[in-house]
DNA sequence: CTGGGTGTTCAACGAGGATCGAACACCCGG
DNA sequence: CCGGGTGTTCGATCCTCGTTGAACACCCAG
C-alpha cells in the first residue's frame, strides 16, 4: 500500500458513499447506462488510467451542477467510484467487480457501437 | 418454408415494421430495457415458445394503449418481431439476431439478477 | 486570511415519456 | 350484417428526470 497514497490522508469532506454492487439491480444499471451524458463519461473513464480524471475533466456539454449529478447516479449503480483528493474528486470505473455483477454491460458500453 | 405458415397468408392490416439490428444503437437498446413494464415483457415473453404470445396476454398493471406503446419501443430497439395472426398480433424474441448484435445484454436482462 | 478552483446542494424550470380514456380499424364467429 | 375481441392512434394529463443558476462548503496557493 505504498505509493499510492498522495494526499487523501484525512478526510473533512463528505466522503462519497458507494453502493454496493449485489444490492444494485439490472433495471438501476441500465438506467445509469442508457443516458447520452454519462455514456460519454463513462467511455471517456476508460480511456484513462484510474484516479487520473476529476469530475470537472471531462467533455462534456452541461454545467457542473448535472454533471454532479450524473456522477452521483453512476456511483449509485455502482459504476465508478470516487475518492476525495484534495480539493478535487477523482474517479475510477469499477471495471471487474461491475463486470462480475453485470457480466459484459460495460464491455458494451465501451464498445461503443 | 412449408408448415408453419399458419393464418397469416393475405395481411390487409398496417404491417408492423421491425427495425434493422445494424441501425439500433446501444443507447437505444438499454433505454428500451430499461423500463419495468418492458422488462416483465421480454421476461415473460422469453419463458414462452415463440409465435405463442398475443400483446394482450401479458400480466403488466397498464392498459391497452400503454401496452401498444411498450411494444413498440421494443420492436423498435430490435428486441422482438411481431406478425399479425388473423386478429391478433403475436410476438418472438429476437434472441439470437439480437444477442449476435449487443452480446450478453439480452441474457443479462433474462437472467433477472 | 484571502482568493480562485472544485463539487455539492437547493429551488425552479422544461422536456420527454409513461399513462389513461376514448375513438377508430380490423378480424373473426354468430 | 352485426357484435365482441384485439390493437393502434389521438389528445390530455401527470410525473420523472435532466438541466440551470445561485448559494454554499471545501481545499489549496498566495
């Protein structure tokens, strides 16, 4: 566990609360997926090795505050999953333990088309 | 192509146009899936042998109309054919076409959770 | 401590879509 | 030809959800 640390050592914020991924049903996951937005944030994830994006990194056309929640709704479906660092929220897809669980949504998802 | 032709020789009813697979995007598919109603559908409709199931015969709290549009958006997403059998209209999953088009998902959605 | 950057929350708005009732079209059995 | 059964379409309603702007909280760099 060394390393990786940085600097989230004590956290004053409201840490993010995650779901856990068996109470999750395919209807919540579908519904998290099937949005234009967070398709795009969660291919956009992908591309990029974890806990390198903040929620304010990616391109995508809304403001901050839908974008929260979008970020909100896929936390709830247990999409990704975000740490506090510094000031800034950094995320991560829960690739394998959402694959288990939903065995291949995400690959076609990334997929694309 | 002999022996299962059955009532459906001359069809002076509106045809039921089916989407092409290629053209149905992945957005398109899980918002289709992504809706209780629809779900029990394509459960229900899964568990029966094809060609066997009227749009009436299905056990889901909404009326006539609510129904018609429900399978609509699934004929549109590719996920069942509808052919018109004297007076009424009855349904197959596009199992493989559709699993050949967006592996998993159909399985997925079948396997309940 | 102050200021800029980052995210969350709130209240309000608007669009999409799910729903219903009714009207219509069609098919079949009398 | 008529009537019941089956589905679709239309108009209207309702409600969910995505979106915004503003206010607030937090962290870091000066």
């Amino acid at each position: 566990m060394v390393g990786t640390e940085g600097t989230q050592g004590a956290r004053h914020r409201a840490a993010p609360v995650h779901a856990r991924l068996a109470d999750v049903t395919v209807q919540e996951a579908l519904a998290a997926l099937a949005d234009p937005v967070r398709m795009r944030l969660v291919r956009e994830l992908a591309s990029s090795p974890e806990w390198t994006r903040a929620c304010g990194s990616f391109d995508v056309p809304v403001g901050k505050a839908a974008l929260s929640h979008h970020f909100a709704a896929l936390r709830a479906a247990g999409v990704v999953e975000q740490r506090d660092e510094g000031a800034r929220r950094v995320n991560r897809l829960r690739r394998a333990e959402f694959d288990a669980r939903f065995p291949g949504l995400l690959e076609l998802v990334l997929r694309g088309d």
